[in-house]
C-alpha cells in the first residue's frame, strides 16, 4: 500500500479576525523530500508549520502528517515527527543529558543511553552532555536543539531557521548533518528558513509564500531560470517587491 | 518506507508521566532555593499562627483555643494552597523556560502531563509540609498525625481540590498567556473567607453560607473543628465534601481541555508571552 505523502495541504486557511494569516495554500512533501518555505516577516510560514504541527486549529482546509488530519488525529502521528524552532526552549537547568533523557522517554526511544551517546556523537555534543543547557553557547544550543529533534529518528522533520546564529562552519555543519539524516532516513524535511544558500543547497522544491499565500514554487533551478536571477536571495527579493517572473514579465 | 516501522504511540503511557515527573525531580534537585521555598512560607505560617494560638489560648476558652483549632486550620489550609501551587508551579515552570511547545508537539497527551504535575503536586506538598508538622510538634505541640483517619479525609478532599483549582488556571494561563500568571498565586486566597478556614461557616451571613458550602474546604475545616474541638469525626461532611470534588475535579478537566482547544483556535499555543 502506498504511504499518503508526509505532508498534504489543502486549501489550509487561518484567520485571526479580520486578519488573514494564511489565505487558502495548498502543497505536498512527499517522503524523503525536502522543501523549503520562504517568505518576509508576516508572509504566514510560522502560522502554516504550526497548522502542520496541530498546535494551531486552520478556519478551514486541512493539513495532514502521513494522512492524519493534524487538527483532529495529531496524536497518531506525533511519535513519527519532530521540530525545532526558535520559540521554544529547553529547560535552563537541566543538563543537556538530562533534557535528551526526557525527551527521549517522551517519545518512548528504546536503548536510550546509546542513542544518546550517538546523538552527541554525530553532533558534536559529547564534551557539553553534563553541562546545563542554560550555559550553552548559541550554536551548541542549536545543536542540542537538532539532537532534541533527531532523538526519535523522526520520519517527518519541522526546521525553523536551523542555523540561525551559527557561525558559518557549525552552519555547514548542521547542514551536511541534516542532508546525512535525510538520506539515511528518507526523511521528509519542511525547512524554513531566511538563508538562501542553505534553502538552494538542502531543498529539493521551494515554496515562497507572501501575504498568506503561496506566490510561487518550484525547484531552485526553475525559479532562478523563471525570474532569470543567479540567485534565490535575488528571486526572493523581486517575489518580496511584487517583481514578476522574466517569463511572465516578457510581453 | 522508513528504515524501522513506526511504532503506534499508546493512549497513555506511564514512561511519558515519569519522563515528565523526572524532569521536574531535575530541576527541583538542580536549585536549592526552589527547596528551601517550599518549607519557608509554611514554617513562617506555622509559627505565626503558633504563637497566636498561644497568646488567645491564655486569654480565651482554652477548650476552643487549646485543642489547636488555629494551627490545625492553619496546616490544612496549607495543604490546599500548596496542592494547588505545587501544581501550578511546575506548569509554569514550563511556560517560563519556553518549553510548552516542545512538549505540546511530542507524544505526551493532555492526561499524561496533567498527572505528572499531580505527583509534581505530592512531591512538594510532602517536601515542603513534613519538615513544618515535625516543627510543629517541638514547638507547640500539636501533633497533626494524632488526627488519624481523619487527617487521611482532610488531606484527601483538600488535595482534590488544589488540583482542580490547578487543572483550571493551567488551561486559562494557555488559554491567554503569561499576562494570567497571577492567578496562580492568588485564585486560592478566595477560600480563605468562603472555605471558613478560620472561623465555623455559621459566622457567614446565610446567602453566603449556601455558597461556602458548595466549596469542599469548608466541609474539611467544619470537619476538623468539629474532630479537635468536640472529638467528632464528621464523615458525612467528608463523603460530601469528596462528591463535590469528584465533580469539581470532572469539571476543572473539560475547562481545561475545552481551553486547550480554544489556545487552538487563537493561535496562542506558540506565543506565550504576555
């Protein structure tokens, strides 16, 4: 039987009174693909993730994790996803061990010392594990963050801005680990993210949403050929400006 | 297909309640003045109302005042303050570190995080109330466990209450953010005159005596004032009190759900601030 794609949108709509915050978008991750979602501040990507994370109800349309309706069946789903986001934290005081721990047994990992062992390992988090996690520099922060993500070996990944405030070596870093994962899981991986480098280089499809909805989509090749740019910082900025695609903008 | 087939997730799971409660016991171990927090307020309560005790006791029927009506009422009423406030606290201890959205997207389900801050609740009830009640013997002599079975009614409906009192203001902090956490210190305060915690419920005028005994404290502490005082233990007014409780308890979990539900809609869940 085939497995229903590990996200599924369709027609997702929120509204905060009068103000639309996401305006009836529709998209596809399939398994082991990734796909960024890019848009400015306010284009409705936060609010889009946290439909797809069930923690936020649409006013109408659907979003589904692995054919589970996220605003009325999340809970089958959860064990299989995971996320990292910058609003949200780990406790201050809890070592980064300790915080693995729970969160390991949340999600009811087995042999979770080992799998903890290996996470610090892969991450580069093994020297930090007894130290609390309030103490932690803003790139093993991250890092611990991403280990927290990963501690289920999740099939679907949710990515806020993964390599914010990292320098641009751990970046790279988190970067080749995130593509390892992929490929070792045949993960489905929604990105978002406001470095154009990293989308162009981890993301096989691209959605770029503005004013809640989706205003254009495609493979980084194809939206660099359609609007003619060298790079995607260039198409964002001409999708963010109201600058058309070069093929539609040619009479 | 993934490399290891995904496992169904149980509808409850005791791991998630101890991975939950576990993390709480981290941080409790991790800080010294969240432990020394727990014993101070009620040690400074006891021995306030100790010596009022004493001081009325030689001044007034001693029959009323010398059988530890005042100190008794005094613990008691701490028991139910403390179970609500252990419970509240370790919400907020979430809601304080940005950690709810960590936990709202991972397995744990809304039953499963409510039980743990009901141990969280035990755990420092117990932390925090022995120490005082041994202190209470040296100093004053008045020994709480000589209550017997009566004690085990008090603490029971006492704590049934703290709870759901609990259950209600964690739904209504997710419901509308950090701007509600002063509920979690001070909603309980309104038991103190309607729970007639210090004084018997007859001293009320009636209109608001029907309404103090719609609130299961008051039974408690009619209960222990007639158990110290007359050396009755009211059992009646105990299985009343637990009735209400039951219900309150019911109660308190659907609002709590129904906010949950509701911090949905409005989109909150994630945004925790003020």
């Amino acid at each position: 039987m085939t497995e229903p794609p590990a996200i599924a949108v369709q027609s997702l709509r929120k509204a905060y009174r009068k103000a639309v915050a996401v305006d009836g978008i529709s998209f596809a991750v399939p398994r082991g693909a990734v796909v960024g979602l890019l848009g400015g501040n306010g284009a409705g990507k936060t609010t889009t993730i946290a439909m797809i994370m069930g923690l936020v109800l649409p006013t109408s349309g659907t979003a589904r994790v692995f054919g589970h309706d996220m605003a009325t069946d999340r809970q089958a789903v959860l064990h299989r996803m995971n996320f990292e986001s910058p609003y949200v934290d780990m406790p201050h005081r809890l070592t980064v061990r300790q915080n693995l721990t729970v969160f390991g047994r949340l999600y009811g990992v087995p042999a979770l010392k080992d799998k903890i062992a290996g996470l610090a390992a892969d991450l580069d988090l093994t020297d930090i594990l007894d130290r609390p996690s309030g103490q932690l520099s803003a790139g093993q922060k991250t890092r611990v963050a991403l280990a927290k993500a990963l501690i289920n070996d999740p099939d679907l990944l949710l990515l806020d801005e993964p390599t914010a405030s990292l320098d641009p070596d751990t970046a790279d870093w988190v970067r080749t680990h995130i593509e390892d994962y992929r490929a070792r899981r045949n993960a489905a991986i929604l990105l978002a993210s406001h470095n154009m480098a990293e989308v162009e280089r981890l993301c096989d499809t691209v959605i770029i949403m503005k004013s809640g909805r989706i205003a254009d989509e495609g493979t980084p090749a194809d939206l660099l050929g359609r609007y003619g740019r060298e790079t995607l910082e260039d198409v964002f900025l001409d999708v963010a400006r109201g600058r058309g695609a070069a093929a539609e903008a040619t009479p | 297909m993934s490399a290891a087939s995904p496992r169904p997730s149980p509808a409850f799971s005791p791991m998630r309640v101890y991975a939950l409660v576990t993390r709480y016991m981290y941080l409790l171990r991790s800080s010294w003045p969240r432990l020394v927090e727990l014993v101070y307020w009620p040690t400074v309560q006891m021995v306030t109302w100790g010596f009022l005790q004493l001081h009325v006791g030689q001044s007034a029927n001693p029959l009323v005042f010398g059988a530890g009506a005042f100190i008794g009422a005094m613990l008691l009423w701490d028991v139910l303050f403390r179970s609500q406030l252990g419970f509240s606290m370790s919400f907020l201890e979430e809601m304080w570190a940005r950690n709810m959205g960590n936990l709202l997207m991972s397995p744990l389900r809304p039953g499963e995080f409510l039980l743990a801050l009901v141990v969280m609740s035990l755990v420092r009830l117990f932390v925090g109330l022995v120490p005082v009640t041994v202190l209470a013997m040296a100093f004053f002599g008045f020994n709480v466990y000589a209550l017997g079975l009566g004690l085990a009614f008090f603490f029971t409906n006492l704590v049934l209450t703290g709870w759901a009192v609990g259950i209600v203001v964690s739904g209504v902090i997710l419901r509308n953010g950090m701007g509600a956490e002063g509920l979690a210190w001070t909603v309980m305060f309104l038991m103190l005159p309607l729970g007639c915690v210090y004084y018997p419920v007859s001293v009320l005028p009636g209109w608001l005596q029907t309404i103090a005994w719609m609130l299961p404290p008051t039974y408690v502490f009619e209960g222990l004032r007639a158990l110290v005082i007359d050396n009755v233990l009211r059992t009646d007014l105990m299985l009343q009190a637990f009735a209400i409780n039951l219900g309150l308890l019911a109660a308190s979990t659907a609002a709590f759900l129904w906010l949950v539900q509701e911090a949905r809609k409005a989109g909150s869940l994630l945004q925790q601030g003020e």
